[in-house]
C-alpha cells in the first residue's frame, strides 16, 4: 500500500517520549542496565537460543561503546537496540528508530536506491529507484563500496532480533534494506555498486535519493496483507488479512467471504497467509472455524512467565480483572505457568466449507499467520504451498511492551512460550507440502500461479 510506510513508522513514534532528544553517556549506561534486568527477569526464557556467556559478553561490548558524552536519541536506540537482538528471539526487540528516520527523511534526507531480496547466500535487486536503467530486478549483488554484501549484512544483522539468519535475512527485505542501511552507515551521497551480470562483475556508481519522494512514495511494503476475495476457474481466492484490527469488523468480512464461496460451490479454496504480520488467535481462530469439523485449539501447550515490569504493564493497561491478566497479577514474580485456553467450536455444518483446502505461505509469514499455518496443518484442514516461514510456529511470544525510564524508548518483550497442535517443538519454520519459492518477492506471483496451474491438471 503506497504511503504505509510512514503511518508504519509514524504509529512506533507515538509511543516514545519526545521531551529530550540527548542523553548523557552515564544515563545511557543506566539505560542499558535497566534493560539488561529487565530482558532477563520479564523473558520467559532469555537464554533459549544464547548462553548467559554469550548475553554478557555482548553487553559488554555493548557497554563500551557508549564513549561519548552525549548522544543522540538515533544512536541510543541504535546500541540500546543491540541487546534484545542478543537474544535472539524475533519477538523481543527495540524497534527501528521510526522518529528518528522519518525527521531525517522529512528534512531531505536521502536512501540507498535498490531495494534487496535475500534468498540461499545469494543476494539479489529487487527494486531498482535509482536513475540506472541498466539495473533490473533479480540480477545478483555482490560489493557496495567495495564490501562484499555478506560483510555490509553482518553490520547490519545486530539490530535485528532473529532467531536465525534466514529470519533475520527475512526482516531485512521485509522492513527494507535501504532503511537499515541508513541506519548503521549513515549519509552517503553515491554508493559504488558491483553486480554480476552475465557471469561478469560490473560496477555502477548510483546517486543516494529522496528518501520520501523517490523511495517511499513509490513503493509498497512487502508486509502488505490485505483482505481480498476473488474467484478464479479453479478456485476460490481468500487473502484473510492480518490477524488484527477491529475483530467484528474481521468477522464481518470472513462471514460474508465463506458466503460467497460456499454458494458458488467452489471446489478449491486458497487461503493466503504471506505477507502477513499475524496478530491475534481470536481472529484466526475464527477463520479456521469455517474450516474445522470438530472443536480444535491453536497451541497444544501455552505458558506464560509473571515478572514485576508485567505486572506494571498489566496494571497500566489491561483490565485487571480478566482472568488472563489476575493469574500474572497473583503469582510471584519470576513464576512460569501454564495457561489453558478453552477449545473452540467450529462454525455450524451447515456454513462450513467442505471443499479442499490449500494455504500458502511464505518466509514474510510471521507470527500468528505462521501459527495458523501449522494449526491447518496439524489439523489435516489444508494443504500448504509456499515456501518455509521464517518464523518458527512454537515460539517464544506473547509479546508486552515496557518503557525504558530515561529515554522512554519501547521494548517488546515475549512473556510466553506458545507450542504448535502437534506438539513439536523443533527449531524450524512452518514446511510446506509443496515447496514452490517466492522469488524476489516481487509482483510476478510464482506461488499462486504455479498452484493455479497444478489445480487446472488435477
């Protein structure tokens, strides 16, 4: 959607304090300890995917880089930004410094014009904006000012909260390369550019650009999940959207969707799940509903860790009396227990779809959509294409949001640890049934159009 990127990035800013833009290096230092305590005692499990060697370690270094002074709020949030990401678990992190680009972008500023998609160890253009005609998309990067692109992603990759490369290869053409490298390079007028073309390198030197009118003025978000039903000669098309917003206005367009499908008989139903941000169980949950034959659950273990900053989130912002929040609110602090939630029944026979079922996905298939992908799978409801999701479907998530008291910046915390249907706890994304790659993630469509194709022959 042309413009999302700065309603994206304008919502981050309005949860940060705006009253002091520099912070001394002791407060800094403060900062990060705070944080540091906050990361271990309010995570579910902090050290999953790391040690407690490695996370000091990393702090450290993290400690000693604050050096100046004083410092802007773009490099606090950029060092602060580096420790959740130590833990590696993409639902804990400090989010891109959105104030701080688009000031930046509103005064002039200028971005890296080609766009990148991450795919194997090879890195490929995207989306060509700058004035180079010669560059087209799916021609392979090699060097930007004479760094091997490798090199240039390792600087970049410590900002990012992963739990493995492919994730965080994902995150960064998702969320747009030339942002983050904005973020940790800075300014750059030109960039010397090496790509190999016809088995030959073949070096450019490209202009930087607007950052608003000549880069996010023309582009569309790859996380771009919007609600589409269309029917095609061999099936009925639903994209669901994210698993979020108003929810009766959600159910609203689910009900009138299964209508239309139902009443034109369609054989074939695709359900699309890339590109998807993911969101609530309450509102996937009642997408499978048209789907299930029987009462089903989305996890088949959920648990939950109580922690004082929980508690404070809680008691600020939730309704102290629900269930769900009074079992934190009574335990102590540093308590993980589980957390049962209750079957949900189908929707009545007579408006289910009985047809068959196939979902797609991809490595943009985040969070609850890539939870509802195993959850159709484990279910036997659907057959999925696609490729991997980056995302893991038993994860640590369950996310709450606490406010670093100096420079009020955000940190999302996973309080939760979420197991799929069928119980696998197994350090991988979502597999499809039938792999097809989304090359490029760009506008030709590989994945529905190769199942289009499959379904005309079946």
């Amino acid at each position: 959607m042309k413009h999302q990127l700065l309603l994206t990035l304008g919502l981050l800013m309005t949860s940060l304090s705006f009253g002091q833009t520099y912070f001394s290096k002791q407060e800094v230092r403060e900062e990060l300890n705070t944080l540091k305590k906050t990361l271990i005692d309010a995570h579910y499990n902090a050290f999953a995917y790391t040690t407690p060697e490695a996370f000091e370690a990393g702090y450290q270094d993290v400690y000693n880089k604050i050096t100046q002074d004083s410092l802007s709020l773009l490099e606090t949030t950029n060092l602060l930004q580096q420790l959740p990401a130590l833990l590696k678990n993409g639902h804990t992190l400090i989010d891109f410094p959105a104030p701080s680009y688009i000031a930046y972008a509103q005064e002039g500023g200028t971005v890296f014009p080609l766009e990148l998609a991450f795919e194997a160890d090879t890195v490929y253009v995207r989306k060509n904006w700058s004035t180079e005609a010669e560059i087209h998309p799916g021609t392979r990067l090699l060097r930007i000012n004479g760094q091997p692109i490798t090199e240039i992603v390792s600087r970049i990759r410590p900002q990012i909260a992963a739990e493995r490369p492919y994730f965080s290869n994902a995150f960064l053409e998702g969320f747009s390369f030339p942002r983050y490298y904005w973020q940790v390079f800075g300014t750059q007028e030109n960039f010397s550019v090496t790509l190999q073309e016809d088995g030959h390198p073949k070096t450019y030197t490209l202009a930087a650009i607007p950052a608003i009118e000549a880069y996010e003025m023309r582009r569309n978000e790859v996380i771009n999940s919007t609600q589409k039903l269309q029917f095609y000669e061999q099936a009925a098309y639903l994209s669901p959207g994210a698993f979020s917003g108003a929810l009766e206005e959600y159910k609203s367009f689910i009900d009138s969707a299964f209508t239309a499908i139902n009443t034109r008989k369609s054989a074939n139903l695709i359900i699309d799940l890339r590109n998807n941000p993911g969101g609530d169980d309450a509102f996937s949950d009642y997408l499978v509903g048209y789907l299930a034959r029987q009462p089903f659950q989305w996890n088949s273990s959920f648990r939950l860790k109580t922690s004082e900053a929980l508690k404070a989130h809680i008691r600020a912002k939730q309704d102290t009396t629900a269930a769900f929040w009074k079992r934190a609110l009574n335990r102590p602090n540093g308590t993980q227990y589980a957390y049962r939630f209750e079957p949900t029944s189908p929707q009545p026979e007579h408006l289910r779809y009985t047809g068959k079922v196939y979902a797609l996905i991809n490595r943009q298939s985040y969070s609850q959509a890539a939870v509802t992908a195993a959850q159709l799978q484990d279910y036997k409801l659907a057959t999925l294409v696609g490729e991997e999701t980056a995302d893991y479907p038993s994860l640590y998530a369950s996310v709450f949001r606490y406010t670093l008291p100096i420079t009020g910046i955000e940190v999302q915390i996973a309080k939760g640890y979420i197991v799929r249907v069928n119980g696998s706890e197994r350090a991988e994304g979502v597999l499809p049934d039938l792999f097809i790659r989304d090359h490029l993630l760009d506008e030709e469509d590989e994945i529905l159009n190769q199942l289009l194709k499959h379904l005309s022959k079946s």
